[in-house]
C-alpha cells in the first residue's frame, strides 16, 4: 500500500533496460572525485575527464584537488573550504575555477561530504562538480547589465542635478559653469571647456573650463577652421576616439591631445533644440571633453550627451534672454540716473563735467565732451590714456560735420566711438569713448550709445539755453540793481547789498532802489516779484519804472501803492508782487512807509532795541482778496537812525518758523549798532543766510546823519576805484572839507590802493583792502591796508608816478609793513577864509 492508501505501483516502474551502476558513475552529468583527508585524488569519473583533459594517471595518486584550482581558488580553499569541511562535514556550491590540461580555466560548482571512520575520524571526501561555464556567462551578463543600469542611472541623477543647476542659473556665465562641470560627473571625463557664440561679434570665445591648459582660449572667428568652429558650424556631435582620428579630420586637435595625453575628443554643439531638427535648432556653443584612454562611448551615453547639449543649449538661450533684459534694465536705469543727475545742476559746464564723471569709468574708458559753444570751445575728459589727438581731432570734425555716429572697425588704431550732440536739429558738439572690449560692436551697446548721446545733447541745450536765459536776466537785473544810489549828502548815506540765490538756480524777482523825490525827500523801496527767470527780470525792472514815475512830494506811499495797484492791472506777471516803500523828509527827520504784502522794515534809534515797523500794512499788488485799501503810518526819527529793508530770502526757511527768522535778524542787527555802515548788510547776508541759500537776497540800509568816520572793504579789483572816489568825495565834502585838500587826498588814496593792486595782491585776485579816513578841525587822516605779499621794499614797487604823487599831495605819508602793508597819509586842512 502507498501512503495515500492506494496500491503501491512503484515497485512495476521499470526502466526498459538494465541500468550499469559503473556506467552511471563514469557518464553521470556531473564530475564525481574521491580523496583522502588530505585531498589526494583517488577515484575520478569520465565526466571530470573529459572536461578538464587529464587522464586518470594524470590524476589518481598524483594530484590533489587543490592542485587542480586557480591560486586565488586555492586560497580560497585552505581559508575556507577546508575548515569548513572539517567543521560541518559537507559543505555546497562553493565556486572554484578548475584549471584544465590544456590551461583553460573551467569555472564549477563544488559539492563536498567527508566520510568518518568508526572513531571520527576523516576517512575519504566525496565531492561533485557541476559545470557552472553558461551560470558564469550569466552572471557575468547580469553583473553587467547591472553595471550599465547603475552607471545609466548614475548618469540620469547627474543629468538631472545638471537640468536643476541649469534651471537655477540666471546667467551665462553661470550656465556655462554648470554645463562645464556636467562630463566630469556623467562620463569620468579628464577635463572640459565650454566656448559660446557671439552672433553679434561672430566671434567663439572660451568661458569656462577645468583644466584651461587643455585647449586653445583665444577668440576665434566663426569661419575659423578649427574643430570647435567647424562642431558649431555643423550643428553635429563628434566623438575623436584617437589621435590619428584626429589627424585626419581636425589636425588642429593633435598637439593639445598629445600633449596633454588624452586619446579621445567629444565635441557637443550647444543647441537650442533637438540635433535631428537642424532647420529650427540654433548653435549657443560648444563643450569639449576629453578622456586620458581611448573611450567608446555606448550608444545610451550618446543619447545621453546630445540630451545635454540640447538641455545646456536651452539653458543658455534662456540666460542669454535674461542676460538681455537685465542688460537693457541696466542701461535703462543708467540712462534714468544719469539724466536725473544732470537736471540737478543747472549750468552748462557743471553739467558737461558730471556726464563725463558717470561715464568714465562706468561705461568707458575714456571719455570727452566737446562743445562748440564759444571761443574757446567746452572740452572736459576723463580717463585715459588719451587717443592720439590728430586722429581724434579728424575724427570730432567729420562726426560734427556729418550729425553721424562712427563706431571703430576691428582695425581702426583710434579706437574710440565718436557720437554727435544734437539738439533740436542742431550739432552742439560731440561725444567720444572709448569701451572695454567687452562692450565694443554689439549693437545694443551701439544703440545704447546713439540713445544715451541723444540724451546728452538735449540735456546739454537746455544747459545752454538755460545758461543763455539767465545771463541776460542778470544782465537786466543787474541794470537795474546797479543804478548810482544818492549820496553826497551829509544828512543820510544808502548801503545796498543784493545776493542772488545757489548759482545753479534762476534769476528770480528781488529788487531794491533809492533815490531823490526832491532835494529834501529820499525814497527807499524794496519788492519781489513772484516766479523766476527773464519775465521776473523784466517784470522787477517794469516796477522799478512805475515807482519812480508815481513817486512824488504831493503823492506819498498809500497813493504810489494805489497806482502800483493800477500798474498790475496791466501787467499781470507783476500780480502778488510785495513792496515795502519808504519816503524820508530829510529836512524834518520824518519817516513815511507802506508795505504791500512785504515783511516790515527794521528800525535802529541811537537808543533802544531794534523795532520792526508793522503799521502801514496792506495785501500784496492786485490782490484780490483781504483788505485792499492802502495805508501809510509816520514816524519822527532821531538823526543817526538806522532803517533797514529786506527781501524774504534773509529770513525765511523751511527749517524755522518766521517769527525765529525775525528774532535773528533783530539780534544781529542790534549787535552791529555801532559798526560802519559800509559792509552792514553784507556781513547780515553773511550770518543769516551763507552763500548756499535757495533764495535771493536784497537789502538797502539807510543812516540819517553824517558818518564821523569812513571805513571801506573793497576786492582787489580796479574797477572799484572810481566808486571808492566818489565815495570819499561825497564823505569830505560832508565834513566841510575845501575841495584843494579833499582832491588831493582823494588822489592819494587812489594811488595807494591802486599800488596794493597792483603789487600787494598780483597773486590773489581775491585779496581785499581796507580805507579809513578820519577828519578832524585840523587835517584829514586817511589809513589804506592790504594784507599782500609785497615783493621788495614798497618804495621800489610803486609803479609810475604813484609814490610821488601821493607825497606831494600829502604832508605826511609813512609805511609799515608788520602785516601786510599800511600807508598813513596826512593832510592839513586849509583855515577857513
């Protein structure tokens, strides 16, 4: 019975002939050997023969099984067969190469028992050997598509980390640093470069590369019979697997490839699209790797290179789009700096000087602006070295003459791109740089030339027609500042002092005047005139007019404010003008004042504080809000009285409030109670507003009464010689001096300033000196001091007849030259007849 309980049919199976137990041993499928202990072969069967060749009196008695095996199998054996063996009896599958009669290596599968005698011990080892030749093949084929799978997904991680740096590079330059590590990683590549097209140029530049001593980094043009030329040109993948490869095809690849010892050359054009798609696919560059031994590459690392060639070619078509517009940013906000930067400088040479200052060394070189403007022409550089100035000056003249822009060719030796200043048609000038060579021939940088010179030359025009507009309102207004103020007159004496505001801004409307109604009336009269420029010129010299016509002994202040009203009517530029008008009876000390929307006159009595006159106060001229009747207040004022009239610029700021602006001003002008009229207003100016104030300045300041002493400051200039007489003719004649002694000591004194001129200050066109005159019942003291530098003794320098005029005009005349240099002049006063 079998085990399931069915009849046992085991016991009919027969095979239908006789099976020969020796015969099964010898040809069974696998080899069968028997040694001693000690691995000595004693039975082998057919089948271990014929694969490995030997005989049986090669092997029973003769050799061991060790012998049989490979040194490392034999290792093998002594380290871990046999003690395993001993210690378990048997041991399965061990793989050992047999070494065949013929040398041949079998590669086997060895399956060992040891057999024990009654006492333990190792009697006989039966081991059977399986041959594992097609196993061996298939692992190989296994460890090797394994090997490929890792080394293709090594790549695909390298390929992908690529696409993400490539993805987080903005830049060019940053791309191609990316791109230029890649086949090191990837493929085991020695070294790579990586060369870019410059369709602009046409020219192939290397950017990057990790063993720069490798290949050639001079720029090449795109015809250029180089491999990397040729590889862009063509659009296709080459692979140069060995220096004769390369001689045949790119000869100029062989003395790099030797000398650096590498066999072979992959040359990947960069392109924008798939290599099979050459109609839409456009070449960015090139990258050029290179192995130390001939490589094959198999045909999924070319899938896998052109892959990286279309991925780095789209990585730098889109940085170079970046690169564009950030380029185009930059020039844009330069272009936005650089005209806010001109339009806040008002003058044409300022203005000429700070577009060369941005241009040199941000855009250029060197840089210069030349205007044709006047004689001399405006010429400011920066930079250098400087071109040769033949060429150039050729150059300018063509460029001016044409209104054309010339950039330099390739071979031009000046160099230098020459652009026209133009204006509203007109050729002001020209503009000539010379660029890094990074930024010579594109032409974006071209355009962005033409657009930064036209810039220029409009912001240079309007600098010159602003220059043009404010020369001939100050020329106007000066016309009208520069009037002779009364004098001569020992009952008063008139100081004036008008600052214009920063010198880059406009002319504006502050105006004063002076003058006699009559021999007994003095009318002071400060405005200003609301705007700026050439019609507030023109305006302030119209109301200049119209007060001198309305002023009169009969009219007064209220009534010449009221015509003033009428005026406006007229003229509107002259609406919401303010004045501050003041009439003087010189024989009764009165004083007679209305103010029309004008801050109030500052009144200094011999004794007292300074008072402001607020009464007299009415709206501006033509206002048409607020009271608009005009009044007048009276005043008796003590002889040595001081009035004084302002414009709002001494005054007001942004920074203060007004009633601060008038506290100072009355501080400062009580503590220079007792100082010399001459020079009042001007040291006010000084204190309260310096020379960088926004705002214009005007003063007049009125003394009644004779100064007892005369003290003037004049500059180092001739031209005020003839007021400086006239001055002290008026003052002497003041003082009851006869005209014989008060000419004579105005001829000395002439003569000793004009000598400091001329010898103490021939250096210093800005030095400044000083003349006191004193006058007493017996004779007339006049002190002249410069503080020049002399050269020689003062006796030897005087030029002319100078020194001794002033001997014979005067009875005493001594120098000290302790600093600087003083001349004391005396001269006795004649009895009065």
């Amino acid at each position: 019975m079998s085990d399931s309980g069915g009849p046992d049919v085991t016991q009919e199976l027969r095979p239908p002939w006789d099976e020969n137990p020796d015969d099964l041993y010898e040809h069974a499928p696998c080899g069968y050997l028997t040694t001693l202990p000690d691995g000595t072969i004693v039975r082998v069967n057919q089948t271990f023969l014929s694969w490995t060749g030997y005989t049986r009196g090669d092997l029973v008695g003769h050799r061991r099984f060790r012998d049989l095996l490979t040194p490392g199998g034999q290792i093998y054996h002594e380290t871990h067969y046999a003690p395993l063996l001993r210690m378990q009896d048997e041991v399965h599958e061990l793989a050992f190469d047999v070494v065949c009669s013929d040398g041949r290596q079998l590669p086997t599968l060895v399956n060992s028992v040891l057999a024990r005698d009654e006492a333990g011990q190792p009697r006989t080892i039966r081991t059977t050997v399986f041959n594992a030749t097609e196993r061996r093949q298939y692992e190989k084929e296994l460890l090797l598509a394994r090997q490929v799978a890792e080394a293709s997904e090594r790549r695909v991680r390298v390929l992908q980390q690529i696409v993400a740096d490539l993805a987080a590079a903005p830049t060019e330059a940053e791309v191609a640093e990316a791109v230029v590590r890649a086949p090191e990683s990837a493929f085991g590549a020695a070294s790579s470069s990586i060369y870019l097209v410059d369709t602009e140029r046409d020219t192939i530049h290397a950017v990057a590369s990790t063993d720069p001593t490798t290949g050639n980094w001079d720029d090449m043009p795109r015809s250029s019979p180089r491999a990397v030329a040729r590889v862009a040109e063509r659009g296709d993948l080459h692979v140069i697997g060995s220096v004769a490869e390369a001689r045949e095809h790119f000869p100029d690849l062989v003395d790099t490839m030797r000398r650096s010892g590498r066999n072979t050359v992959v040359l990947l054009p960069l392109t924008t699209g798939p290599a099979d798609e050459q109609s839409g696919a456009e070449t960015l560059g090139v990258l050029a790797f290179s192995f130390k031994g001939e490589r094959t590459l198999t045909d999924g690392e070319l899938r896998v290179v052109r892959l990286l060639g279309q991925q780095a070619g789209q990585a730098l078509d889109r940085a170079r789009l970046y690169d564009d517009l950030h380029h185009r940013e930059e020039r844009a906000v330069f272009l936005a700096g650089i005209t806010r930067a001109l339009d806040e400088v008002h003058r044409l040479l300022p203005r000429a000087r700070r577009l060369i200052e941005r241009l040199a060394p941000a855009v250029a070189d060197w840089a210069e602006v030349r205007l044709q403007v006047g004689t001399p022409p405006i010429v400011e550089s920066s930079g250098g070295p400087r071109p040769d100035e033949e060429m150039l000056s050729r150059r300018l003249g063509k460029v001016a003459a044409s209104g054309e822009p010339w950039f330099p060719a390739e071979d031009d030796h000046l160099d230098c791109s020459v652009l026209p200043l133009t204006a509203r048609g007109l050729v002001l000038g020209t503009l000539a740089l010379r660029l890094p060579p990074d930024r010579q021939g594109a032409a974006a940088e071209r355009a962005f030339l033409i657009e930064l010179a036209d810039r220029a030359g409009l912001a240079l025009e309007n600098a010159r027609l602003y220059e043009q507009e404010r020369q001939i309102a100050h020329t106007l207004q000066r016309s009208l500042l520069a009037g002779e103020m009364p004098g001569g007159d020992p009952r008063f004496a008139v100081e004036t002092h008008y600052q214009p505001a920063a010198q880059e801004l406009e002319v504006g409307g502050d105006w004063f005047d002076a003058f006699l109604i009559s021999p007994d009336k003095l009318a002071l009269v400060v405005g200003d005139v609301v705007g700026r420029g050439i019609e507030a010129a023109t305006t302030m010299g119209q109301l200049r007019s119209a007060v001198r016509a309305l002023a009169s002994n009969e009219a007064g202040p209220a009534l010449l404010i009221e015509g003033l009203d009428r005026f406006v009517e007229r003229v509107e530029s002259a609406r919401m003008a303010t004045v501050a008008y003041v009439e003087i009876d010189l024989a009764g000390g009165e004083v007679t004042f209305s103010c029309a929307g004008h801050l109030p006159p500052l009144l200094q009595e011999p004794a007292g504080a300074p008072e402001y006159l607020l009464q007299g106060r009415s709206a501006a001229l033509g206002s048409r809000a607020g009271n608009r009747v005009r009044t007048e207040h009276r005043r008796k004022l003590p002889a040595g009285s001081r009035l004084l009239l302002y414009t709002d610029g001494l005054i007001e700021r942004r920074s203060r409030s007004i009633e601060k602006g008038f506290e100072l001003l009355a501080r400062e002008y009580a503590r220079r109670r007792d100082a010399p009229l001459p020079g009042l207003a001007a040291g006010l100016a000084d204190t309260l507003v310096g020379r960088e104030h926004a705002d214009d300045v005007c003063m007049i300041c009125v003394t009644l009464g004779t100064e007892e002493r005369l003290e003037r400051s004049i500059g180092a200039d001739r031209m005020q010689i003839a007021l400086l007489r006239a001055d002290l003719r008026a003052w002497l004649a003041a003082h009851d001096v006869d005209v014989e002694c008060g000419e004579a000591v105005v001829l000395a004194c002439s003569e000793a300033v004009a000598n400091a001129i001329e010898h103490g200050y021939r250096d210093d066109p800005f030095g400044m000196i000083d003349v006191v005159a004193t006058v007493t019942d017996e004779a007339v003291e006049v002190r002249v001091t410069d503080r020049g530098t002399w050269r020689g003794p003062v006796t030897d320098v005087a030029r002319g007849r100078g020194l001794q005029l002033i001997r014979e005009s005067m009875d005493q005349v001594l120098f000290d030259r302790t600093d600087g240099t003083t001349v004391t002049m005396r001269r006795g006063r004649r009895e009065a007849s």
